[in-house]
C-alpha cells in the first residue's frame, strides 16, 4: 500500500545541503529524490527532525558486510587458537540472508586461508555431518536482533542432541554476525552461554546512555517521532489477532541498520514498512524492486544520456501536430524524447538499452508510453505523428540543439525489432 504524503516537500538550498551530509552515510544507496519522497511520510515541519533518523542509520553494502565477516572470523580464529576445526552452520532459513552471508564468507582471504590449510568447512545440516576432528562449530548470520530465530532453528533442528552425540565438538561454540543488538547479546548470554558471539554490539537506538541521538540531544523527539507514526504502520499479521505494530522493531530491539539486500524487522518500521508508508529501505522484495523501478522512472536518470546528445530538457515540450497539442512533461517524459531520439538516428533496440542502462523489458515500458501520445508504434518504430513532432521540434524550438552526429557509435544500421514487440503490434 502506497504512503501517505502528508506534505510536498520543497528542496530548497538548505535542504539540499542536510541531504547531502546524509547520502554519504548511507554509502550513496539511495538518491535524493528517494530522501525526498521518505520526508513527505512526516509533516513539513519535522522534516528536519526525521532527518536524523537517516543520518544514524548504519547501511552497510556488500563489499563492508563482507569485511566486517573477514574481521570476524580472525578474531574467532585468534581466541580458539590454531588447532581447531571450524564448521560453519548457516542458521537463517532459506530464503533468508544465509546463503548471501555464506558466499561473501567463503570469498573473505581469513577464510581462504584457514581453507589452505584444511581448518574450516560448512554443512546447512549438521545432523548429517562426520566430526571427524575436534570441531568447533560456528552459527552464521549477518545480523542478531532479538535471538529468537535463533533459538526457533535451535530447538527445531536439536543442536543439544548433536552436541551430545558428538565428542569431537569443542565445549565452546561461536556465533558470527555482523552486528549483534544489545537484546539478543543479553539473550544469547541467558540460554546460550557456551556459544561466544563475534558481532559488532550495538545499544538500543533511544538507549538514554548510549543513544547517538543524544550527540544532537533530540534523543525523546525522535523517540516520540518514531512511535507517532510507527504506531499505525502494519508489520506483521497473527491469525485471530490481526494486524501488529511494531513501532521499535520486532521484540522493541529498537535497530537503525539496514543492508543492501533487506532491512531487518528488528529496525524501526518508519524504515522498512510498506503498509500505509513510504519506506525508505524497503524490507519486502517487492518493494526494494519497485523502489528500483522508480529510479528509472526519474528524469534524473536519463540527464547524463540527454547531456550527451546536447538537449535541454527543463520545461515541458509542446508542439502542435495536425492541429492537435503534445506535450511531452520535464518530469515523467524524459525517456520517451530519449527513446525517440536514438531510434530516429538509428540506433537499435539493444544498442538503446546499452545506452540507457535499462532491461529490454524495461524499454518496452518505454514504447508503451511513447505508443500512449502515439509517437510510436508498439512495435519501436517512430510514427509518422511522432516523425512530424521531431521535426516540428527541430525548426521552432530554441531550447533544444542536436548535434548533427551523435559522438556515440552507431555499430549496426539495420532497424531490430523486440519479438514481442511485434507481437503486440
């Protein structure tokens, strides 16, 4: 369900430049127009206050998931010492971050090298595994928020009845992560205090002692920012009960982070929701793809490709063709003018997509709303009303100046055609 735009959020120069401190922290994952629609959850004035939320939330990209891994594993592999044996043990449940986590692992040089040397292995089912050595086995997942799914796989897969069948397993268990939250540290330590956790700790985000809030000392506004509208943002659905809320995360674990591939539901919902909510690092898959979607949507997305053919394309473009206006709008048309464009000198629909960076689904859309003005066909190919619009366009518009040949390589000048294209011709 779409979220609610409580205002229109202006960019205005100061703006602009608290957005700008942001998007490094975020390691540049999400664009300012994706900041900008996330604001317009809130009202106009708590936009400067929701903004924090954002500047403290750890991102953490792939290549840092998988050093923070790296650095793990030598720091476990320094406390057993170097006669041990590891197997790790992937405990999220499939579809979930395990295999990634192990992928970006098995690829860290700590791994590599205690693999050199025959000290390390991975099984997803340890009941079926020989302990052959003394093993010590080591939980992986990238991120331990409350510690129940761990104790939910835990008792489902009976690691106590493992443990006991097997004398080859060292008394002392691990747990790698990235980041371990203060509630599942303090619950690891209650029921699970034989296994050693090698995680990153980090305090509840409105802890009063710990909070980085407390740096811009509006630590209970942003609290009560959260809850306000936290409180009416579906997370989770229970039989007989309906829909929860989960304001603070799941289990109130109260975490900022989120990584490149989902957010955990322990984060504050006002992140990852996506029930009456425009989130800004989506947890469902369908969201995280629509929010990708979106950026090629965005005229911003194709002013690189625009500045290459030498166009300016900041106001909307009207041309009468056969007595009848067609206005091509700055905002949600810079791909058709693109589109047709490169068509026009030529280029064909694989070059097209090359150039724009885009699927070949992708660029059927395009043809779609390019077929809508009738501009063109759905087939790719320019109509006569949209040959007429380009001239048109060429004589009377001052704004825009072609270049008379495009420094970009025409490789093939045969016209290709998508197969489904012409089949919904």
């Amino acid at each position: 369900m779409a979220g609610i735009r409580r205002h229109t959020c202006v960019l205005t120069d100061p703006l602009v430049r608290q957005i700008e401190y942001v998007l490094p922290r975020l390691k540049y994952s999400v664009y300012i127009n994706q900041i900008k629609s996330w604001l317009e959850n809130f009202e106009e004035a708590e936009v400067e206050l929701a903004l924090d939320f954002l500047f403290y939330l750890e991102y953490i990209p792939f290549p840092e998931l998988q050093d923070r891994l790296n650095k793990q594993l030598k720091a476990l592999d320094g406390h057993f010492g170097n006669n041990k044996f590891y197997l790790l043990v992937p405990y999220a449940a499939y579809p979930k971050s395990n295999d990634i986590v192990m992928y970006l692992l098995s690829k860290c040089p700590a791994y590599k090298d205690l693999k050199r040397v025959n000290r390390i292995g991975f099984t997803k089912d340890p009941s079926t595994y020989l302990f052959v050595q003394e093993t010590v086995m080591v939980f992986v997942d990238d991120f331990i928020g409350s510690g129940k799914s761990f104790q939910k796989w835990y008792r489902k897969e009976k690691i106590v009845n493992i443990l006991g069948k097997n004398f080859n397993i060292y008394e002392e268990q691990a747990l790698i992560a990235a980041i371990v939250m203060d509630s599942g540290s303090h619950f690891m330590q209650q029921f699970y205090s034989e296994i050693r956790i090698f995680a990153e700790y980090r305090s509840k985000i409105f802890s009063k002692k710990d909070s980085p809030f407390n740096l811009s000392e509006n630590r209970a506004l942003l609290r009560n920012l959260c809850i306000k509208y936290g409180k009416n943002i579906p997370t989770r659905y229970k039989p007989l009960v309906g829909q929860l809320f989960d304001p603070l995360g799941y289990e109130k674990t109260e975490a900022l982070v989120a990584f490149d591939y989902g957010t955990p539901n322990n984060c504050l919902s006002i992140i990852w929701g996506d029930n009456s909510w425009n989130p800004i690092f989506p947890r469902a898959a369908k969201a995280r793809m629509d929010k990708a979607r979106e950026i090629k949507n965005e005229a911003a997305f194709y002013l690189g490709v625009i500045h290459k053919l030498n166009l300016k394309f900041d106001e909307d473009i009207n041309v009468i063709v056969d007595g009848k206006k067609i206005t091509l709008t700055a905002r949600d048309d810079h791909s058709i003018l693109v589109y047709m464009i490169l068509v026009d000198k030529l280029y064909t629909h694989l070059q097209i997509c090359q150039i724009l960076g885009v699927s070949l689904f992708e660029l059927g859309n395009i043809v779609k709303k390019g077929a809508a003005k009738n501009l063109v066909n759905l087939s790719g190919k320019i109509t006569r009303k949209g040959a007429k619009f380009l001239v048109d366009l060429r004589k009377n518009s001052s704004i825009f100046k072609f270049r008379e040949a495009s420094s970009l390589e025409v490789k093939d000048q045969k016209t290709f055609l998508l197969k489904t294209f012409k089949d919904t011709a």
